[in-house]
C-alpha cells in the first residue's frame, strides 16, 4: 500500500483511507459484516480510518460508528500499531436530522465519550471539529479541544468545513494538521476558495468527504460518458476513476470512500494502481 505523511506529523498513513459513515447510519449493514469490512480493509493495507460522534441513526445511537470501529480493531488478529482513527464532533442527530453544536460544554463532553467509545486506552489519534457553530466563535469551541490535547485525550486536531480564514483562526488556538471538506469532481470549491492552495503550502492533509458525489450521483457515475469511458479502457470501476481523479488534484489529499461491502473497499484500494493524464483528468472536469 502506498503511504502518505499526515499533516506534518511524521506519521505516515495507507493513500487511500476508509469512511465509516455507511456502517452506521440509514441502512446499515449487519455488525458482523461491517466488522469483516473492517478487517478486510486493514489486511489490505489502510491504516487511516474516519469516523465521527456523529455516524449513528439518532442521538440516543450517538457513538455508534465509533464503538464499532473500535470492536472490528479489538478483534483483529495482526498489528494495529500503526493504525490512524480520525474522529469529528461537532454535529447533533435529533430525529436522524444533522445540526451543529460548537458549545464548548457539548464539545468537551463529546470528545470524553469519544475517546471512550474508541477504547479508552490512548489518546484520541486524530479529533476534528465537524462544522463550525454560528453560535460561538472558533476560538470558543477550539478552547476544549486545546485543553483535551493538553490533559493527553487527543493526540492531532483537524477541522471540518472550514473555510482558509476559519481554518487560520483555529491555528491560532492549536496546532491543526487536516482539514475535511466536501470534495467531488461536482463540488469543487476547494479548488476556488483557496483551501487546497493553503493545505499545500502549509503542509495540512485534505480529506475530502462525499468524495463520490452523495447518493444521487453515487448511483448514476456510469451515465457519465467521460468516467464511464475511461473506466472501460482502463479496465476499472467508475469509482476508481474518481478516486484517480481526486488524488491526481492535490498532493495534499487522502480518500476516505465510504464502504459497508468488502467488495467495496477492495475496489477502492485498486485506485491507488489508476493514474490518469492531464488530459483524461481535464475530460472529467468538462463533463462534471
């Protein structure tokens, strides 16, 4: 498996990573299957694994995905000693809905149950602030999380829909290492806001979530003659073709596709073999 630097850590991770939303929210899958996702995922090689408080049906499942990320690595035979967990909080499920809480009493709560859920043992590999809160300022929210790295619950920070602004703002109150951002070949704002040109001069690892385009484009990627197209030449899924699409963007970003089928992150790691040219990357920014 290739590897990447996270952030300017010294720490390096498996190129691609895997999400673990789909294990935990609508339809998910049976535990047994998304502990054998799991599994899978790591006999292959990736050693970056994200998650959030927030991957769960509703509050009072609040944690899920945690706790079962951490059960898949508790009952794993080999070594886990260099795999990376990147949690975020920040985000309230009433009714299965998504809303943001940047209190920072809600936070410093949230990253205790965190880091339970995720063993207990060690610090919290990696802590993200999922959205920022309207309602307080970043230096508000930011304040619990500097003081979790200090008492030894949170190793790294990053942020999550932040702005350049925000996300300078947040380095001001502790050291930040990744930033997670939608990112699609049909959300392209990073590449006009000015995140990917200051995650790469400032050395920060991009994440971008949805990487896929969410469920409406998810399902139609092979009605899209320029993806479809190089999928068949190349003999590869159109996943992998986004997935090559997105690490040929930036050398700032790590993958983290989503998947609750062992068939799915197997197909992902694949991508990490498809590179594509100039021109085949500027064919898909056309037709997207």
């Amino acid at each position: 498996m290739e590897t990447k630097q996270l952030g300017k850590t010294g720490i390096f991770v498996s190129a691609i990573g895997l999400g673990g939303m789909p294990m935990s929210i609508y339809n998910r899958p049976p535990e047994s299957q998304s502990i054998s996702v799991i599994h899978r995922a790591l006999e292959l090689g990736i050693t970056f694994i994200d998650t959030a408080d927030s991957y769960c049906k509703d509050e009072s499942d609040k944690h899920h995905n945690e706790r079962l990320i951490h059960k898949a690595l508790t009952s794993y035979k080999d070594d886990i000693s260099q795999v990376i967990v990147a949690t975020k909080g920040g985000l309230m499920r009433p009714d299965g809905s998504w809303t943001r809480n940047g209190s920072p009493e809600h936070l410093r709560q949230t990253i205790r149950v965190s880091f339970e859920a995720l063993g207990g043992a060690k610090p919290i590999d990696v802590w993200q602030y999922h959205s920022p809160d309207s309602n307080y300022t970043i230096e508000e929210s930011l304040a619990p999380v500097k003081e979790a790295v200090e008492t030894g619950l949170i190793r790294f920070v990053g942020v999550s829909n932040f702005s350049v602004e925000q996300i300078k703002r947040a380095r001001d109150v502790v050291d930040i290492i990744s930033v997670q951002n939608q990112y699609s070949p049909w959300e392209r704002q990073p590449e006009n806001d000015g995140v990917f040109k200051y995650c790469e001069q400032e050395g920060l690892t991009f994440l971008p979530w949805s990487p896929f385009g969410g469920s409406r484009r998810h399902q139609n990627l092979q009605d899209i003659p320029a993806i479809a197209q190089l999928a068949k030449q190349k003999g590869v899924s159109v996943y992998n073709i986004v997935l090559a699409w997105l690490r040929s963007k930036s050398p700032s970003i790590l993958p983290i596709p989503g998947a609750s089928k062992i068939s799915s992150i197997e197909d992902s790691v694949h991508a990490i073999n498809v590179t594509l040219s100039d021109e085949e990357v500027q064919k898909i920014d056309r037709a997207t």
